[in-house]
C-alpha cells in the first residue's frame, strides 16, 4: 500500500497549513531577537508526528491561583485551539517543584506537545528535557529565554526581561524622577530580577522590594511603609498589574507624592491610566503568550515548521500610556491583552 495521502486529504493538510500561518501571521509581533544561550542539553528537538492526528498540548505555568496576568495568558491558549482544532488543557503552580511535577504528569499522559514558563529553570531543568527525550515538544514563554534552547524547547515567546526593564527604566527618569522602588513579587522568579536589574541599568537609584502576591494587603502595607521610610522615593515600578493598582493606593495612603508604573496591562490598570494613578504600563501583550505556541506547536505537528531560528519570538515590549490607553482599554475588559 502506498505511503503517500490521497490527493484530498493533500488538498486538505496545506489548507490546514495555510489557515495556521495566516493566524500566526496576524498574531506575531516585533522581530525575534539574539539568543546568548546555546548548547543543546536535552539533545535534538522531536521530529514531528505524521500529520492528520488529533493534537492535545499541556500548558503549564508557574501562575498563582487568581492571578489576572495568567488568566489572559489561558483566554489565549484556549482562543488557538478552539481555532485550530487543538485540545487545550492548562494547570499552573507557583511553586517551582509543583510545576514541574504538573510537567511530568503531561509527559505521562502523552500529550502532542508542551508549552511551559521557566520562571525557574533550574527547577524544571529535568522535567522538560524528560518531556524532549520522549518526543514532546516544547515551546517556553515568558520567563527563562536564555535557557529554552539548551534544555531542548523549540523556541520561546515572550518579551526579553531586562531590555523592558531598561527601558522602563528609562521613561521614569525622562519623566524626572530620581529614586525608583522597584517591587517583587514572585520570590525567586529570575524574569522578575531581570525586570529590576534593567530598571538599574535605564534609571540609576533602585531600590528592590520583596513582597508576596498571594497577600494583597501585605503588599499595599509594605510598599507603604516603604515609601513613608524614605521620602525621596518618588517613582515605584511595580512588575504585576495586581501590584500596580495596589502601589497606587499605598502612595496615596503615604501621603507620597511616588509616581507608579507598572509591567502588564489589566483593566484596572487602564482605568488607572486614564485617572493619573499610573504613569505607564509596560506591555508585553501577554495573550499572545498563550496564543502563538499553539499555533506554532500546530505547524510543527502538521508540516515540521518552526519559528525563531533559535532566538525569542517577541511580544514586547509595549508601552500603554495616556496616549494610546483608550484603543486598548476595552481589550483589557475582554481578558485579550
């Protein structure tokens, strides 16, 4: 029997294609950047399956219960595969052993590919390159892009922590402020500490804050407590949404004159925008986070395509201000960006 498909079923595989690149296309954002990392510790990259099969993919983050940031991130995920026919399943846990654990559970279910953050790559180092050796693969996003491609990932999609750091960074001292308190709230997330050491590098005077999301009130009380310590503070630079509206809040609540800015975009933080409380979002359009490696995971499943060429795919980063708040202010409402 011949091993080549049926002129129909050809017909219908680069239609299915064809689909999956359009939707790739008017999804992908910002040109792909250089990658320092290298090596190949998990070994080659899977071949893909034959084509035609269904295809399930296990998206698998390190986002907290409630977490507004990893919600838009899920709406995304799930949008692709209810479009390309893709079986969707998300799970997520903060805590680093836990995430990998939820790892090795999709391995063992056998899914047609993986898509993972490495907020902490050491600890997942292992999983990952077990899910590469058994013929999963692996998309990253968000956190860990200097590790992708040496544990074995196809590629990465996310925003490169420091340069939206250094940036940021920079429109607060362009805005003439002089002390920056920058805000973490996710112990050991090395994205996060990027985030702040580019501030440093784009701002000057920056002073870290460690705080626990997972404790909204507690976040409010020590940033408050922060800013009534030491007065010269006059810019804070939250790296969650959640954390923006809460750092506007301890500002006021210190009587501090402290102008915050914040990473990520939520419908609060727009409102917040349009209100003067936040000077600025950084935005790294976390949806497309979520949306671009089911489609990338779907054309290496249905024709050996990849993306990148070994460097981050980008989503960031943006910068949503008083300018241009209003064209995506509704978006944020609808959980897309």
């Amino acid at each position: 029997m011949s091993n080549h498909p049926s002129r129909a079923r050809r017909r219908g595989f680069l239609l299915g294609i064809a689909s999956a690149g359009a939707i790739l296309l008017a999804a992908c954002s910002g040109p792909a950047a250089d990658n320092p990392s290298g090596g190949t510790g998990a070994g080659t990259p899977p071949a893909p399956p034959p084509s035609g099969g269904p295809l399930t993919v296990a998206v698998v983050t390190h986002g907290g219960a409630g977490d507004a940031f990893w919600s838009v991130v899920k709406n995304g995920a799930e949008a692709a595969g209810k479009q390309l026919g893709v079986t969707v399943t998300y799970s997520s846990d903060g805590d680093p052993g836990a995430q990998a654990r939820l790892i090795d559970n999709a391995v063992a279910q056998k899914v047609g590919g993986l898509v993972v953050s490495m907020a902490n790559p050491d600890a997942l180092k292992t999983s990952i390159e077990n899910a590469v050796r058994a013929g999963i693969p692996v998309i990253t996003i968000n956190s860990g892009s200097a590790r992708s491609k040496e544990l074995g990932a196809l590629a990465h999609v996310g925003q490169e922590e420091d340069i939206a750091g250094q940036q940021a960074g920079e429109k607060l001292k362009a805005a003439g402020k002089t002390r920056l308190l920058c805000v973490i709230h996710e112990a050991g997330n090395v994205g996060l500490t990027q985030r702040c050491q580019g501030a440093t590098r784009g701002f000057g005077a920056v002073q870290n804050l460690q705080v626990d999301l997972a404790n909204p009130t507690d976040v409010e009380s020590r940033i408050k407590a922060a800013l009534q310590a030491d007065p010269s503070i006059d810019a804070v630079l939250a790296l969650n949404p959640q954390v923006g509206v809460l750092a506007s809040s301890a500002a006021k609540g210190a009587g501090s004159k402290a102008q915050v800015a914040t990473f990520d975009l939520n419908a609060d933080v727009a409102t917040a925008i349009k209100n003067g409380d936040v000077l600025f979002a950084v935005d790294q359009q976390q949806y497309e986070q979520g949306y671009l490696p089911i489609v990338m995971l779907k054309l290496f499943h249905d024709n050996a395509n990849t993306l990148g060429g070994g460097s981050p795919v980008l989503t960031g980063p943006g910068f949503v201000d008083k300018s241009n708040v209003d064209k995506v202010a509704e978006y944020a409402k609808r959980g897309t960006r």
